[in-house]
C-alpha cells in the first residue's frame, strides 16, 4: 500500500483520523508536527515564534522531504501547502486527502491559535488563513472528504470505501 496522506486546517482532525485509520489498517501513523518536534526539541509554537513564519516553513518542507516509505497514514501540517516541494514529495509518495471543513465548523473546534502553533502572519484572522489555504488544499488533493458534522469513525470509514479498505472498519 502506498502511503495514505491527510492534509487541511488546523483542527480539521487530520491526526485524530490518522491515529483510527492506522489503528484499523496496522499500520504506521506519521504525524509531521510531531517528527519536527521531536527533532527540534521544541513545541512548534515555540518553533514558530522563535523562528518566524518563513523560516519555520522551509524547516517544515525539510522536516516533509526526510519522510519515506510505504504503508503510512500521515498527518500533515495545516501549513505544509505552503511548501511546493514538500506537496510534489508527498504527492510523489501517496495519495493525498484534503479533510475539509467549513469556516463556521472550523471556528467552534479551534481555540488558542496563538499557543497551537499555528502558522499565520500577524494580523491576519481565522478566515484569511482559511481563504488563503482552501485553494491550496483543493489543489494538492487527490480526494476531498466533508468533514462537515461528521464523527471520525464516520471520516474513517469513509476514506477506507475510497482504499476499498475492509478491516473492520
């Protein structure tokens, strides 16, 4: 199985989903957030604020550029967009599904946008970064899921009907 890859907004439950997907499939779940901060020590707002937005997405793509292998699900980044080469390495990789939420269901699940780690420039609100990342997201996506009140064995299931994927899910 090549590898399965979730991208879309902070808070769409890109690792939530991940973590049942992988469970049910056995096999590895991959959380990008995780590997960059695991490698640099540090949580990713402090990566972040200590770095700047610029410099924390190339470290990001580099972070995206080191995965490898197959039989993967892996959680994205809400920023990996961004990263042209990191999108042509996942592409290159898997298939790649945007979890897509609405503005309004988006807001009611995301708190704290400045303690997460979220990368968005200063002065800019929920809904630039949702405007401005949406068509990016649609345009890397191999398969768009609705998120849209939707529980994530729901999501789960759904994306395994996509992989023909059986195992009790």
């Amino acid at each position: 199985m090549d590898n399965i890859i979730l991208i879309g907004m902070p808070a769409a439950g890109k690792s939530t989903i991940g973590k049942i997907l992988a469970e049910k499939m056995d096999c590895t779940f991959l959380d990008t957030d995780h590997l960059i901060e695991n490698g640099e020590g540090k949580k990713l707002f402090d990566i972040i604020s200590g770095s700047g937005l610029k410099d924390f997405c190339k470290l990001e793509e580099r972070y995206v550029l080191s995965v490898t292998g197959k039989g993967k699900i892996i959680s994205t980044g809400g920023s990996v967009v961004y990263g042209k080469k990191a999108m042509a390495h996942l592409s290159s990789i898997g298939t790649i599904i945007f979890l897509s939420l609405n503005l309004s269901n988006l807001k009611s699940r995301l708190e704290n946008l400045e303690t997460r780690g979220v990368v968005i420039s200063e002065g800019k609100t929920i809904d630039d970064l949702f405007n401005e990342r949406t068509p990016l997201y649609d345009k890397y996506a191999d398969h768009i899921v609705d998120c849209n009140n939707k529980s994530p064995l729901s999501i789960t299931s759904e994306i395994s009907t996509l992989f023909k994927i059986r195992k009790n899910l």
